[in-house]
C-alpha cells in the first residue's frame, strides 16, 4: 500500500467463525497525514493492494495457491454521506462510497467471498489528517440488517482521541 498512517481495526465476535452471521465482518479507520489525498481511485486502488497483499500472505503462509491478480473491488460513490460520525464537523464534509470485493478468504475458509463495504472519506483540517472509514461485511447492505446497523453505529460514534489526533 502507498498510504502511510495509522490504522486502527474492531472485528466482530464471529469475525473468524465461518458458521458465524458476523464472520468476516469489521470496521476499521485509517488516519493519514493531509497531504495524502483520498480520492476515488486512490481508495479503490489501496482498498484492492491492502485485500491482495492480506490474502496472499495469509494464503502462503497455509500454503495455499491463490492468484491475488484475480481479485477485484468496485468503487461507487453514494449519492449522499449517511451515519458520519457524530465527531466529525459538517464543514469537514464525508464522501461516502459503496464497495464490492471478490476474493478469497484467507483465514478460515480458503474459498471464494463477496464482501461489500461502506466507506467514508473527510479531511480534518484541524488536526493536519485524512480519515478513511471502513464498515465490510459479506452480508449484503441493508438498512434493517442488524450487522450493519452495528457498524454503521460504530462509525457514528467514531471520534479522534488526543488534541492532536496524531
């Protein structure tokens, strides 16, 4: 990955249990200084490296063959930033995307998956970052659905700790 930062991570109770309604589900932020721009292809991009690189080191290391080549990430933007965290000011104003993977999961399973995203980009111009927020699951997106309801209120309640958020 290009992107140099801080990345912080919160899986699910069943995010390593295949037979679990939150296996492989989690949120994860990453915080990258100003001047590293967040745009679409550029989360698209390392959305895509960051899932190849995971796969193909966990897949090795099992010794399982996987072409990382064949993965590949769709990258919409949403027509509107919904569930932006409650922290963040309105002038920092969030982009919202929404995201499909199709990989191989590398962990438990070794098969094939679909994960879809929620994603969210705002600058911070305050403390000098760009934030990156990521809510994935391979359930599909669904306002009633209770896994992304989850993350969604993780998100919303998402917030920099420290005056200088680095």
């Amino acid at each position: 990955m290009k992107l140099k930062g801080i990345e912080e991570i919160r899986f699910a109770p069943g995010m390593f249990d295949a037979a679990s309604d939150t296996f492989f589900t989690y949120a994860l932020v990453f915080s990258v200084p100003k001047d590293q721009q967040l745009t679409p292809q550029m989360i698209q991009q390392e959305i895509l490296e960051y899932y190849r690189g995971l796969a193909g080191a966990i897949l090795k290391g099992k010794g399982v063959d996987a072409d990382t080549g064949k993965f590949t990430f769709k990258l919409e933007q949403a027509k509107e930033a919904t569930g932006t965290p409650e922290k963040v000011p309105a002038s920092a104003k969030a982009i919202q995307y929404h995201g499909e993977l199709t990989w191989v999961e590398p962990f438990v399973t070794a098969k094939p998956q679909v994960l879809h995203f929620e994603i969210q980009s705002w600058a911070d111009p305050v403390r000098s970052r760009n934030y990156l927020f990521v809510c994935t699951s391979p359930k599909a997106i669904g306002d009633s659905d209770a896994t992304w309801k989850e993350l969604r209120t993780i998100r919303r309640t998402f917030e920099v700790k420290g005056a200088s958020g680095k």
